[in-house]
C-alpha cells in the first residue's frame, strides 16, 4: 500500500529547513502532502496563497509532493483525507517539549494518527521562519536561511510594506 504522510506548518515563509525535512520526507513516503495552516493565533506576514506559492516554488519540483492549506484541527484534518502518519523536523532540545505535546494532543484526538520525526539538518537546527522575518524586515540578509528560488519574493514583500 502506498504511504502518504503530512507536513504540516505555519511556512510564513519556507525557509531552507522545511525544504529540506519535504525533500527528505519525499525520499522516504510514496506521496508527502504539505500542509499550509490558514487560521492560527499568529497574524502570518504572508498570505495563505503567498505561503502556498512560495512553497510550490521551493518544493514544486518534487513529483510526490503535493501543497495545500486547512483550517482547524490538523488532526480532524488528517482525518478527513485519511492521512494517519504526520512527518515534523526537530531543531534544537527546545522544540521537544512542544512538538512532544503537539504528537500526544493530535494523537488523543485522532488515535489512528502517528508522528515522526526528523532531525535537522546541522545548518538548519537555529533556523526559523520567525528569525527569517525579523532579519528581512530590518534588511539584513537572508539568502543562507532561505531557497535561492524565493528569496527576491520575500524580501519584495518586506520593501512593500
Ligand atoms: O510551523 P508551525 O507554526 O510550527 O506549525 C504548527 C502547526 C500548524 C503544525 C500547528 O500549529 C497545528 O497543527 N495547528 C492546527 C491546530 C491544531 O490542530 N492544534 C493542535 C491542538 S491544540
């Protein structure tokens, strides 16, 4: 049976780790779905279109890798495309205690869903999308923390506003 797992995120905006964890996840499952988070507590910088078209250009070369956007529960959402596997990058030993909350929250409400978790790579384990939007918005530069494809878009974003 082919394996689908998700990837789900805020991507505000994709930075070099989460291309890596899609690229890797896509090596390893027979279809990766990319999961874009519209609503959150964050107000997100981009847009969710803009989240999603930075991310088809990040990733959109991968042939099994598919993106879309959900709103609500990622576990109700999983239930509803039948998706029972979650597939998250671990950075540092701060983001454990989160992500170790999140896998056991998504598992209370959806027990058939499972979450794996991939490490880091060693260039992107400070890296965050948080940290991509601070130094872009006080122009700095961010070309070694973001995909060489979408890096003109984001920081076009920042002279905009
Ligand atoms: O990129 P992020 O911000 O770390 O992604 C977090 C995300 C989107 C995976 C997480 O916030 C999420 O799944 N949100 C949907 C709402 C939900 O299911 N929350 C869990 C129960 S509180």
């Amino acid at each position: 049976m082919k394996k689908t797992v998700i990837c789900p995120g805020s991507f505000d905006p994709v930075t070099l780790g989460h291309q890596d964890i899609i690229t890797r996840a896509s090596k390893m499952f027979d279809r990766v779905v990319v999961a874009v988070l519209v609503n959150s507590s964050k107000t997100p910088t981009f847009t969710t279109e803009e989240r999603i078209e930075l991310l088809r250009e990040a990733v959109g070369d991968l042939d099994n890798v598919e993106i879309v956007s959900f709103d609500g529960l990622l576990a109700e959402y999983c239930k509803s495309c039948g998706i029972n596997t979650i597939v998250k990058g671990l950075r540092v030993v701060s983001d454990f205690e989160y992500e170790f909350q999140m896998a056991i929250v998504n598992k209370k409400l959806n027990p058939t869903l499972e979450t794996i978790f991939l490490t880091a790579d060693a260039d992107s384990t400070f890296l965050s999308s948080s940290m991509v939007r601070e130094i872009c918005s006080m122009g700095g530069d961010i070309s070694n923390f973001v995909p060489a494809c979408v890096h003109d878009r984001i920081v076009a974003k920042y002279r905009k506003s």
